[in-house]
C-alpha cells in the first residue's frame, strides 16, 4: 500500500535494440525498496512508478531500467 510519502511518475520507455531477453520489468521494479507499485504499459512505451521518495530515487530507477535492457527517454 502507498505510503502518504508516496509518489506516481511517468518514464517513458524503449526496449534497447541489444536486449533480446523478455524481462518482467514492473516485477524488477517492485524489488526496489520504496517502490510499491509498478505498471509498464502493453506496448512497453512507458512505466507508471509508485515510490517513497524518502527512500529511493529516480536516478536509481533509472539505473535499473537500463540495466534491464530498455532505455528511458
């Protein structure tokens, strides 16, 4: 459940031409700790973020969707 801290951001989002393995990324994006909440839409051209900004940030979320292979805009 959201936290009052909580916050929703949208990151636009690419799958990386190098990247051929299929990821679950709202799954990864869940294991972060203060994120309570993800959702990547069907066509996977963006993500829908819920996080406690007192303990994670978008740099960080950046980070882990790259590394996922996909790239954000």
């Amino acid at each position: 459940m959201p936290s009052r801290t909580s916050k929703k951001i949208n990151l636009p989002i690419t799958k990386s031409s190098a990247s051929e393995e299929e990821v679950d990324l709202a799954e990864i994006l869940c294991a972060i700790e203060g994120v309570s909440g993800a959702v990547v839409g069907t066509e996977q051209t963006s993500a829908e973020i819920t996080l406690d900004p007192n303990k994670t940030t978008i740099p960080t979320l950046v980070k882990t969707i790259e590394g996922s292979g996909y790239k954000t805009d």
